[in-house]
C-alpha cells in the first residue's frame, strides 16, 4: 500500500510540471508505453496518484497506449506451502479469477495497477498471475493474446509491446522490477530452465475450474547466473552501456527504454552470464 506523502515536507508536482519531466525523458504523443512507477518517490503529486496515469495519457494522446502489469490482488499462489486447514479452505471456497471484476494486486504492484484496470475502455489480458491491463489505441490487441502456459512468450502483451516498437518507462521503480525481462528469460536459449507449476481458480463456461498452470519460474529464476538479483545487474548493464534515455520525473530517477533493445540485451546477458551445466544432468 502506497504511503501518503506529507505536502509540508515535499515540494509539489504539479500536473504541467509533471508532463514537463515526462517530455524532457522522451515521452511524446503516440507511443506504447509499459510502465513502472513508485508514486512516492515522485513527491507530493498534486491531485493524488490518479494524475499519474491522466498525465501520461494526455501525453502520448489517443493514438498512445499505456499498460501495466495487474497480476491478481488475493491469488492462491504456492498455496501447498499453507497448512492443510487454509489449503482445503481454499480448494472449498477460493473465488476464480475472472479478469473482467479480480482487482489488480496492488500490494505487488503499484496502486496505479488498480487504477488502470478501472480506467474506461481498459483491456485485461486472461492469465490470473501474468495479466496485464492497458487503455489506449494499442490496448485491446496488446492484450488479446496470453497463454495460460508459458505467458511471456512473443504472442504475449510483452511480446506484442515489443512487436509494436514500445518502451518501457520507469518512474521512480527499482530496475529490479523490469517485467519485460521475463520474456527475455523466455525466449533465452539456457538449456534445463527452472519450470514453476501452481494450481489457480479460473472461469471455464462459468464454472470454476482449477488447473495447474506451467512456466518458467519468474519467482526463484531460471537459472544460475552469479548473481542474486539478476534483473539488477541486467539493467544496470543496459544503462552503464549507455542504452535508453534518463532524466528526473518530479523527484524522481526516470528511464526511458526501448522494448525490444532491452528484450536482445536481456536476452544475450542471460545466454552469456548462464553458470549452470551446459547439459542437464542425466
């Protein structure tokens, strides 16, 4: 849950200064954005956290789009490590993710999620952990298209931001949390890939269904590669090699990057980084 500023401790942002910073990082009218966004660190945002999203909107006009990442506020997740009593609890009464209504996962993800998911004319993509919600012109293709399996593959909302020339905009957010990296760790040809299975509630003809859903784990990582964070090191890779753009965004550090450059440069890093066996073990 997002804190509440203080306005007597923190200088105001307005909504011009705001669109100011966003133009001066290299947003403009018409692109795809994928964003990430801490609200706090950007100051006291005059008009509360929604002027966020309005702001960026109004910037890349109605021929942009802007999408983020909602997951599932509530989702059952990795429910065979609760004790037996909340697992059968669980089986007996948890409501199945239906994308039209499950709120985005606010505590995850920034409360814009939520706000975005709401918005008028928003899309949501069907996956119950990997959904993605966007409003815009691109909004209803980008999001048309997911696996239950594997859902960050090139038919995926990040597959088609990169597909469509977007970026990645990042306000505040720690590198760490650049979910476009998943589909690199798809697409990334590392032999033995660590594979995540869970169990979710869904809607099938009306009904909840359970089904066991398989991917690469975006929890635990893929693979060794030497390091704990390895989203960290990747972006701070790509921005030490001088890729992307960057400014200040209220008070905030901002990053501007291109979808699919960060997509290849994640992509190699991985390939070349990888420290487990070049052949699985027999």
């Amino acid at each position: 849950m997002m804190d509440e500023m203080d306005p007597i401790d923190s200088p105001v942002l307005t909504r011009s200064k705001l669109a100011a910073d966003l133009r001066t990082l290299g947003i403009s009218v018409g692109q795809t954005l994928m964003l990430h966004v801490s609200v706090k660190s950007l100051g006291w945002v005059l008009g509360g956290p929604r002027l966020v999203l309005e702001t960026l909107l109004d910037v890349v006009g109605p021929q942009g789009t802007l999408m983020m990442l909602a997951s599932w506020e509530g989702n059952p997740y990795r429910m065979e490590h609760w004790p037996e009593a909340q697992r059968n609890a669980c089986y007996a009464d948890c409501p199945p993710f239906d994308p039209a209504t499950a709120p985005a996962d606010h505590r995850e993800m920034s409360i814009l999620a939520e706000y975005l998911r709401t918005w008028p004319g928003a899309y949501r993509s069907q996956h119950p952990l990997a959904s993605f919600v966007a409003v815009g012109a691109q909004a209803h293709w980008l999001t048309a298209a997911q696996s239950l399996h594997y859902p960050h593959g090139p038919e995926s909302p990040l597959g088609r931001l990169c597909a469509a020339g977007g970026k990645v905009v990042v306000l505040g957010a720690p590198l760490s949390n650049l979910t476009l990296l998943h589909h690199a760790e798809q697409l990334a040809n590392i032999p033995a890939k660590q594979v995540d299975r869970y169990q979710m509630p869904i809607l099938q003809a009306g009904q909840r269904v359970w089904v066991t859903i398989e991917e690469y784990d975006t929890t635990d990582g893929i693979a060794d590669f030497g390091s704990d964070d390895y989203f960290l090191a990747i972006s701070q890779a790509y921005v030490a090699a001088g890729r992307g753009r960057t400014a200040q965004v209220g008070n905030a550090p901002a990053f501007l990057f291109e979808a699919d450059d960060l997509k290849q440069f994640g992509i190699h890093w991985l390939e070349s980084h990888f420290k487990g066996p070049l052949q699985p073990p027999p």
